[in-house]
C-alpha cells in the first residue's frame, strides 16, 4: 500500500497536565480531503501546529510526505500550504506584488514566478482584481489569494484551519468547490480542520470527528454513522397508517407488529397512534410496506431515518438528545 501522505501516531500535545491532543492515530492517502471537524478547543490548531513542526510533541510521531515534522519542519514546510484562518498580506501591495513577493521568498525564477501567479490569480478567480491593493480585498477575496499564496510553492499537501471563516455563503461554496477542484486536478492532499459541519460533509473524502484532544471516529459518513451509533439501531423506518379509525384493527396491529419484529435486520418495533416505529441494522423499508398492505391497513407513508453527521454533531458538539422516538 502506498504510504500515506500526513502519518499521526499516538501524537500527543501536553500543557502542564491536560492533554490538548491525546494519543492521536491518523493516517491520510495522497489526493485525499479529510476533514478535522471538532469544537473549539478540540485541539485542531495544536495538531496542524504540530504537523508543520511549529510546535513540539510531548510524544508520539508526526510525519508529513514522510518527512518526520519534529525532526525536519524546514522540509515539511517546503511541500506543504497552510492557510490560517487569516492570512496577513502587505496590505499596501496589490493581490499580485503579495505573491510574486511569496515566489521570490520560494526562489522561484522571476519569469516562472510571474507566469505561475498569473496563472493562480486567473485560477482562484481574483485576476481582474491583481492590480488591487490586498487591504482593499474583502474577506473571501484574501481567503482566495491566501489560497493562491500557498500554491504558489506547488505544495503536494494543503492544510486549511478554519479557511471560511467570516465569508458569506456565495464566497464558502465558491472557495469550496475551489478546493475540491484544485485537489482533483492536481492530487494535492487537503485537510480542512473547521467546526462546520455541513462544510466539511460537501466536500470532504472522510472526516474524523475530534473532541477534547482525542478522534472518537473517522470515515465516510455512512462509516461514522456506524462506529458512533453501534449501540444503537442505525436504521429507523416510520410506516403511517392510513385511515387508523376502528378498533377492529388493533388485533390487525399486534399481528402486523410481531410480523415486523419477524422481518431480518430488524430489531424493535414500536406503535403509537397511527404509526409504526421500526429499528434495525438493514434498510427493510420495502418488506415493511408490503407486510403493511398484505394486512389490509392503508399505507399513507413510509420515511427512513438513517443517523448522518447531523445527529454526530448534535450529540458530540451540542451535547443535546441523539434522536427521540414517540413512545
Ligand atoms: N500554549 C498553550 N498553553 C496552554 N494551553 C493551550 C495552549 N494552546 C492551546 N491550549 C489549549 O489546548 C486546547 C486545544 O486548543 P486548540 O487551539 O488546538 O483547539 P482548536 O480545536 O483548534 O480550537 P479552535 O477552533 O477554538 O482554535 C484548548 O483547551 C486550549 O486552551
């Protein structure tokens, strides 16, 4: 297997005697977007801190394009982007003179640097604005030329802590899908640290869900889903019952409930008014509606809910109800 482009193991980040970052195993493949996602506090700056060498571990390992960040930050720091939440320019200087400025800093050739930055500005859509001042720039326009800022370098590895900071919705999807796109095209390997969800689910490859210094879960959703929820049943169908007027249908329910609970895969079922609460590990929504119309009740609805990041976030960062069934 190829080595994985940002390697944690058992990185740990102590101040005095809390654990900012505890025991940290993390492993990101070449090309991949993975999203840090935790509250403030978690201990996302201290990590990303620690993978460009900025800080030193307690202990464990930290390795970035195999290069071990402890041991040889200068290294790290030539094959990686990182774009803080705000990124300071000269202010005085246009869009373009910031970076052409950032390209002479990186040694890059003077007539290399001009056509790479003109290339970039066109790139992260800013080239019409090159020639504007930087403090003139609103907030999604310097979160783009950070962005070019960085590739100027040709990184094979971006790190974006709360890249989104403070830009309106228009300008975070646009920066977004830019990411998406850049690391495609280019097989640049991203990791967005950030604590908006629905940000990190649009673009992200997996996400790993970090709270209080420790990652209590990584994967795609439909993995988290299942590591984060095995205790429970990950699948809850909701069968409304047409029509549910005469008590002669109560012997109907209590045989249809038993039928259900019957059915694989699934492991409760609950009735309450004129609906039906299945839970289970499998989608058996289709054996649901026909065990519903084989009984002869009206079937008005059938709706599944699967648990996604939204029901991560509100357990883990909202520290609210998972989900409440009417009992
Ligand atoms: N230099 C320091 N000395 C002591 N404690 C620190 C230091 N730096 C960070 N911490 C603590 O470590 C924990 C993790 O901080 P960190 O900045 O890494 O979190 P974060 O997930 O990036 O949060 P945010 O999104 O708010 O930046 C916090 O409780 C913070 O107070």
């Amino acid at each position: 297997m190829e080595q994985p482009v940002i390697e944690l193991r058992k990185l740990t980040k102590k101040y005095g005697d809390f654990f900012a970052v505890d025991h940290l195993d993390l492993s990101i493949s070449k090309g991949e977007i993975f999203g840090l996602l935790g509250p403030n506090g978690a201990g996302k700056s201290t990590t990303i801190l620690m993978m460009l060498g900025l800080t030193e571990p307690t202990s464990g390992q930290v390795r970035v394009c195999g290069i071990d960040s402890t041991v040889n930050p200068i290294d790290v720091k030539r094959r990686v982007g990182y774009l803080p939440d705000d990124v300071g320019f000269y202010d005085q200087l246009t869009g373009r003179e910031n970076l052409l400025y950032t390209a002479r800093l990186n040694r890059l050739p003077r007539q290399e640097a001009e056509q790479r930055v003109d290339r970039l500005l066109a790139r992260v859509g800013l080239y019409d604005d090159a020639g504007k001042k930087a403090g003139k720039y609103s907030r999604g326009m310097r979160q783009r030329l950070g962005l070019a800022d960085v590739l100027v370098k040709n990184p094979e590895v971006i790190i974006l802590d709360e890249p989104t900071l403070g830009i309106d919705p228009i300008g975070v999807r646009e920066f977004l899908e830019l990411i998406v796109s850049l690391s495609r095209e280019e097989e640049i390997t991203v990791l967005l640290s950030s604590h908006h969800l629905h940000q990190v689910q649009q673009v992200c490859d997996r996400v790993g869900i970090f709270v209080a210094g420790k990652l209590l879960a990584q994967g795609n959703v439909a993995a988290l889903s299942k590591a984060l929820f095995s205790d429970k049943e990950p699948y809850v169908i909701e069968a409304k019952i047409a029509n549910m007027s005469s008590d002669a249908t109560d012997s109907v329910v209590e045989a249809l409930k038993l039928q259900l609970l019957g059915l694989d895969g699934v492991g409760s079922v609950q009735f309450d008014t004129d609906r039906f609460y299945i839970g289970g590990t499998q989608n058996v929504s289709v054996d649901v509606a026909h065990a519903i119309v084989n009984s002869g009740l009206g079937l008005a609805s059938l709706s599944m809910k699967e648990y996604g990041l939204d029901d991560i976030y509100v357990k883990y960062f909202e520290g609210g109800e998972l989900y409440e069934k009417t009992a």
